[in-house]
C-alpha cells in the first residue's frame, strides 16, 4: 500500500452515515491491519470497524473523452456498527458531489449493483443488498464503480479484490463483542 494512500486511509473516519443524510468526518489514526490492497480501522466511541480501499485506476471522461479533474479522497468501505447493528455496510465516495438524482453502478467482475447517492456518498439500499454485495466482492478480482457528477463528469473508479476478504472478516470480528 502506497504512503500516500495510508495516510489518505489514516485521516479518515466516518460516523452515522447510514442514519445521516451528510456524513461526518473526523481523524482517525487507529489502523490495526493492512490486507494487501485492504486495510482495516477500528474508533472505540462509538464503537465501529471498517475496511477500506483507494482505487488502483481512475477514468474520467466528459463527452466521451478523457479529462483530468480534481477529486478529493475516493474510497470504498465496508462498515461494521455494532451499537446501531450495522453488520457490513458498503460505501462509496468518489471525491466529489454526485450529480443529484443518481446513482452509481457497482460492477463486481460482471455482477452489476446499484448504489443511491447523497452529496459525496453511495450506499447500497438496504442490508439484504449489502450482504449480496459482500458476498460477489469475497468472489471477485475488482470492483468498477461508475458514477456522474454534478457538473456532468463520468467517473470510473476500479478497486482491486486482493485481501478483501481476510479484511473485512478481521473488522467485523473486531466489531462482533
């Protein structure tokens, strides 16, 4: 895992989001494991754990062509709440706001979901998804998030699968007591 990417993942928490229509960020600085392209974070107050990934490639396109464009973080995360009983949510952000309305197609190496958006946020409808979501991703190489943004920009963000699994097992173990 690159430094810059540790130290993106090190700065970041996020509370309530299933519960919140914006999320809040504060520091974290609590990783407790790195599963090659995966790591896992663990905050005590409230209790939460969660496994997180930055994409290995990123397109962004406008009218069919390839444009640069300034994002902040991009992350996908998997969240364990033990306090609201949250067991692996997925959430996506992709560094800028979505375009209002949309939502964000998720392909798993074939398999397609769909993710609803608020501001910078996606995250699957209900748990039942979730855990259809999880179970595709313990089986896939990558996932390819493709979503628009306000300003009409096409994203595609591909995160690799490799220690997916071991990670996100390792944060809801640590969140299971």
């Amino acid at each position: 895992m690159g430094s810059k990417l540790a130290q993106v993942i090190a700065g970041l928490c996020l509370a309530g989001l299933a519960t919140t229509a914006g999320a809040q960020q504060s520091q974290s600085s609590n990783r407790v494991a790195a599963e090659t392209d995966w790591s896992v974070f663990v905050e005590s107050d409230p209790k939460e754990c969660w496994s997180v990934s930055a994409p290995k490639k990123t397109v962004n396109t406008r009218d069919g062509r390839v444009v640069s464009v300034r994002r902040s973080d991009i992350l996908l995360m998997v969240f364990y709440r033990p306090g609201t009983k949250i067991k692996g949510q997925i959430t996506f952000t992709g560094g800028y706001p979505f375009a209002k309305g949309s939502t964000v197609n998720l392909d798993v190496s074939g398999t397609q979901f769909e993710l609803f958006t608020e501001g910078e946020w996606a995250w699957s409808a209900t748990g039942a998804d979730d855990a259809k979501i999880i179970t595709a991703m313990k089986r896939g190489a990558e996932a390819t998030l493709t979503a628009r943004s306000g300003r009409g920009t096409q994203t595609k963000d591909t995160f690799s699968l490799s220690g997916f699994t071991a990670a996100i097992e390792d944060a809801e173990k640590r969140c299971s007591n």
